[in-house]
C-alpha cells in the first residue's frame, strides 16, 4: 500500500473555470479517497470560498481548506515539471496519448524522481481549449463509448485518482518502474560516446564507401538519441554488430565471430601446455 492516506508529492489537480461548486466537492471527496490533497481552481465561475463545495466534500475538509486560487492557467502550472490534460476529443499536435493506466504509472514514476506534476480538467460544458491542452507535456483521454464520451468532471477526477494511487500498490506489476536509478548522460558523455564508435567502426571498416560517412554517422547519431527503434534503426545496429564481429584489422572478413576464434584460441594454448607438463608420475623441473 502506499505510505500515507494523504500522500505528499502527488499531482496536484487543476480545474479550469469550474461552474459549480457541488462538483469541486466532489472533486475534493474524490481526491481524498485517493490520497490526493491539492486542489487549485483557476478562476472559478461562482467564486470561492463555496459552501456548496464544502458540504458536497463529505467531511474532505483538508482539501477544501487547501484550495489554491489562480486567475489563469499558466500562473496555475508555473511552477510544475509535468502536466497532463485530460480531453475526451481528438486533438491537433504532436502530443503523446496515454490512457488513465499508462498515465497513472507516468505520474508515479516522475513523482519518485522528486518532479511536480499536475492533471488539467476543462469546464464542465466543454473541456479545455486547445491553446490550454497546449501548456500541457502529454493528454491523457479514457476509453469512453465514442457516442456518449462526455464525464461529469468528479467522475474523470475519481478515475485519474484511483489510478494514481493503484501505480503505487504493491500489486502492480514487479516490472514497473523498476528499472535500476541512473542519473541522465551529459551531453559531454554522449558526445564522447559517439566519438568512440565512430573510431571503432572506422577501425573496421564499417563506412563503406567512403562518400556515405558523414550520412550513415547521421543514421548512427539519430538512433543513439532516441527512445525508440523503428525496423530502419534495428537495420543500422545489426550492420554495425555484423561489422564488427566479422572484421577488424587483424582479422580478414568472414574470420569468424570473434567469441569462435577466442574458443579456438584457448583450445589452441590448452594443447600447447599439456605438450609442457612433466610425465604422469615424474617430478617437475622444480622438484629435488
């Protein structure tokens, strides 16, 4: 289970010109079911306090006394590092698209890094603009019928909530975040990186013809910085792991796979130290 009811650290929630008050309480009594306690309003319709959104919070007063106001969105998500926003439309840009689960298992992640995070709700009448999903990093939709894809706004609240807290049960799965903590590459270390290889597979002959160097380091240098591999990529790496198994200065190409001619080699002194040991029985040269 996760340490605390009221777990520090998680995202905050951010409501957008909210309309009614009953629903910011039942916003903030969705919230605390879940462990989440900041709540932030960005111009509410009906002003605040409300006591209409105290009485709807079914006794979530920590959230409701906690409520920050702001007269626009990007004073509300200033100071933050991630920011989903939640849209139930298809939308124009380059945004990635996660699903509540996926989105769930982001947030947990970047909260465990020390990072600030935050999910966007739109109005009640029709979500948020595009220019507002714009000062997001990611959208996050739910898989909704199509034909009636509209959520009471406690509704779509309660669904982010409940998966913020199920990433960090210890039911999930054992592979989730459970990659071992590494500090991110300085731009310096992939710069000498990429030098490295660029001697190593010129020392083998891997840029062949010489008039292609500079685009196949191009390729190279495009697969190395990215998070994914497309069929092209996984082409380049299995050249370059083809390159060097099969050749390099010493060893013609087709010698064999460089683990091949190790065993041999070994193979190869094994027979030369037994041709050296005295005779079963005799002493060594060392013995009297």
């Amino acid at each position: 289970m996760t340490n605390s009811s009221h777990e520090a650290g998680g995202p905050a929630i951010i409501l957008v010109e909210p309309q009614l008050g009953e629903n910011i309480g039942m916003v903030a009594r969705a919230m605390a079911n879940f462990g989440l306690g900041e709540l932030r309003l960005v111009n509410p319709r009906d002003g605040w306090p409300s006591e209409k959104a105290r009485a709807a919070a079914s006794r979530a007063d920590h959230v409701i006394d906690g409520v920050k106001l702001y007269d626009d969105l990007p004073s509300a998500v200033a100071d933050l590092n991630f920011v989903f926003a939640t849209t139930a439309r298809e939308r124009d840009g380059f945004k990635e698209v996660r699903g509540p689960v996926e989105a769930g298992r982001a947030l947990r992640s970047r909260q465990r890094d020390g990072l600030k995070t935050g999910i966007l709700f739109g109005r009640e009448r029709f979500g948020l603009y595009n220019e507002e999903v714009g000062l997001a990093d990611e959208i996050v939709t739910f898989p909704v019928d199509p034909a009636f894809s509209s959520l009471n706004i406690a509704q779509a609240v309660l669904l982010m909530s409940y998966e913020w807290m199920k990433s960090g049960l210890e039911s999930e799965t054992d592979t989730n975040f459970a990659g071992p903590e590494m500090l991110p590459a300085t731009k310096e270390q992939l710069h000498g990186l990429f030098a490295h290889l660029e001697a190593a597979l010129e020392a083998r002959g891997y840029f062949r013809p010489a008039a292609k160097k500079p685009k196949m380091v191009d390729n190279l240098r495009a697969v190395l910085t990215r998070a994914g591999f497309a069929q092209p990529e996984l082409k380049v790496l299995r050249g370059v792991v083809a390159s060097l198994d099969y050749f390099s200065p010493k060893e013609p190409r087709g010698a064999g796979y460089p683990e091949r001619k190790a065993k041999a080699d070994r193979a190869a002194h094994a027979d030369d130290d037994a041709d050296t040991l005295p005779p079963e029985g005799g002493k060594g040269l060392d013995n009297d």
